[in-house]
C-alpha cells in the first residue's frame, strides 16, 4: 500500500509540474518570428501621416564578428489619415509580428515639424505600450526611404551610425546634444523654452568605399522650437557658435586667427556657464554670461607667447556666442536660455513681461560675456609657449 500511494504521489507531481510547464508557453512568441522595428520615420503629405519602419535582423548581428556578415536593411512604409492609421497600414503587409520595444530612434520630416504635428506623433509613439520613451529623437529634410536604408562602416547596421549610437561621435566633437524624445517633451513643456532637435542627411562627400563615394550619415543642423511652437532650421556651422553653451558640452576644436592666416588650433574642453542676471529690480532685466573652459594645443602654424593665444581664444568664443544669440533673435528663439533662466530665479518677474511664453529679448538682453581660458597641454610636444606650469 505505501508503495501505490509513493507512485501516486509521483505521478501527481510530475503532471503539476508538466501542468506548469504548458502554461507558461501557451503565450510565448517565437523569438526568431518577431520582426523587430528598430528605427521609426514620420512624414506628413496631402493631409496624411506616411509611417516608416525599419528592421534588421539581429542574427546577422549577431554573427558579424564570426562570419563578417552583411546587415541587411528592411525599410516599409504605410500611410493613413490618423498616425495610427498609418501604422496599421505598414503591419497589413507584417509578416508575422511587428514589435515596437526595440525601437531605438523616432526621425520626423520636415513637414511634420512646419505642420505642428509634434503633438499628435508624440501621443501615438508615447501612449503605446511598447515603445520606449529613451529613443533618439531627429529632424530631417531627406528622403525618409533614403535615410532609414543608410548603413555604418563596414556594412553595419544603422544601430551603429548617428542615428542609434551618437553620444561616442558627440564626445569627440560637441556641436550638438543628441536626445531622447522624453527629454524633448520634457524640455518644450518648460515656460519659456527653446529646444533644437538635431537634423540629419546623407553625404556621399566625405567617406569612399572601394574608390566609390559611401552614403553616410551626418548631424547637418537643428530644428528649433519654442515650446512646442516650430520656427525654423538652422545649419550646423551657426549651432557650432554657441556650442559652448550645450550644458553636456565635452570637447570640440577651435581655430585662432589673426588677420587672414590661422595661427592655432585647440580642442577646447571642460567648459562650463553661468548666466547672471543684470539689474534685478529694473523692469526689464539683462543678463550677463561667464564661461569656463580649458584648452589644449593641438596645431601651432606660428610662433606666439601663451598669453595672445589664450587671449585670442577668449576673444574668439565671446565672439561666437555674440554671433549665435543675435541669429537667434532673427528667428525669435531665445537659443541661450536667457528667459529660462529668468522663470528659474524669479518666476513672478517673468510672469509680469512674458509675451505668449515668451521673454521679450533684444539686442541689449545680453549685456555681456566673459570668458576665461586656460591652455594647460600642448599633447606630445613641449611647447616653448607653456611653461612648467602648463606641461
């Protein structure tokens, strides 16, 4: 008798246990036939959303280190009335499942921002369940085909380009802060905000691939908002003037001239602002800026005592944010935060002469700025311009 009721006890278990082994695969998707989107597009045309999902598969990923595979790109594209609708369009021709939780980057046209349809693309990417809200976040005025089926070096996917990997290229060369797209909802929802989104195009200028020019991605300018309100593009080459003032600022080159000939160039790190508010109980205040930074010598085309250099260095980065804050008040964006700064330190003097959200900024806003230098490396070489102090 014991021996039946030890078997019967057996058996019980193994069938519970088997019991729970089916349920929890009843639910379960097959990895392999997910079809994951990693990069997302938005565009808006005739009064319709056009929605772009990109795919790769991450085997081929996977075995790029053992079998030097090529990624390949899968770009769809569906279009509708609502951002839904559009999306419900591109998964008709899904084969098998469409996965939103690997989505690494969100990119909108162009039209898009001109349309102020911000707003209604946020609410379909941030109410759905599988999206993340830590995607990068872009603006641009390609082809959404054409940049969304762009590739990396040596055949890589777009994980490894700008698009899903831009903090490492921005440590090297700080022209414009990438961001999450909960970063820029957070920032527009700030009073008296300014937020540029990155743009990005293709350039076949730069790289060669086999003597046969490369289509590459590259940050060429920003999109700039205030609020949520869109107000135009701005190039790189202007954002690169007041890229002193970006709070995650690591490192970007400076070139000193003197006259028509360059004298120097330094890699300029470490710089860090404060804005100062100038006559605090005038009715309309200014403000002042002071910036940090610390230099090193990277090209000496002529003989020059550390103190111009250093001197030029400081005039040259005044100069800048002089330039960047006057095309910012052509465009009415107030692209140094001075009217933000106001509402932090004093809300109830913003409130009483905000215009529509806004800080009623003119020329003599910005009082001054004061910038303060120091070269202290000149790399492999012992510079005769630095003494001991500054090897």
């Amino acid at each position: 008798m014991k021996l039946k009721a030890i078997k019967r006890v057996l058996n019980i278990a193994l069938l519970g246990g088997m019991v729970l082994l089916f349920t929890g695969c009843w639910d379960a998707e097959e990895v392999q036939r997910l079809n994951y989107i990693i990069g997302m597009g938005v565009d808006y045309e005739d009064n319709k959303f056009i929605i772009y999902g990109q795919m790769v598969n991450f085997s081929s990923i996977a075995k790029q280190e053992q079998q030097n595979a090529t990624v390949k790109n899968w770009v769809g594209r569906g279009k509708g009335t609502t951002v839904l609708a559009a999306f419900s369009d591109l998964i008709a021709s899904g084969q098998g499942t469409m996965f939103l939780g690997h989505i690494h980057y969100l990119i909108l046209s162009e039209n898009v921002l001109k349309e102020q349809m911000l707003e209604k693309v946020f609410d379909f990417t941030n109410r759905n369940k599988e999206t993340r809200y830590t995607k990068w976040f872009y603006g641009t005025k390609d082809s959404m085909f054409d940049i969304l089926s762009t590739k990396s070096f040596f055949d890589r996917s777009s994980l490894d380009s700008i698009l899903g990997n831009p903090e490492q290229n921005y440590a090297q060369l700080s022209n414009l802060k990438p961001y999450y797209v909960n970063e820029v909802v957070a920032a527009m929802l700030e009073p008296s905000s300014t937020v540029t989104i990155p743009s990005v195009e293709i350039t076949k200028e730069t790289w060669m691939e086999q003597r046969k020019p490369a289509d590459i991605l590259k940050k060429s300018g920003g999109f700039i908002f205030n609020g949520t309100q869109y107000l135009g593009w701005m190039k790189m080459s202007d954002i690169m003037q007041g890229r002193w003032m970006q709070a995650a600022y690591e490192a970007s080159p400076l070139t000193l001239r003197s006259g028509n000939g360059i004298i120097a160039t330094l890699e300029v790190k470490n710089a860090s602002h404060k804005i100062e508010i100038v006559d605090r109980s005038s009715a309309v205040p200014r403000f002042k800026i002071k910036l940090k930074a610390t230099g090193t010598l990277m090209e000496l085309a002529e003989e020059k005592p550390l103190e111009e250099l250093q001197r030029l260095a400081e005039q040259t980065i005044r100069k800048e944010i002089q330039e960047y804050y006057k095309k910012g008040l052509a465009m009415h964006a107030d692209l140094l935060h001075l009217g933000q700064t106001l509402y932090i330190q004093n809300p109830s003097k913003w409130r009483s002469i905000n215009v529509n959200g806004q800080y009623p900024l003119t020329p003599d806003s910005l009082e001054g700025v004061e910038v303060h230098l120091i070269i202290n490396h000149a790399q492999k070489y012992k510079s005769p311009q630095l003494s001991d102090t500054y090897k």
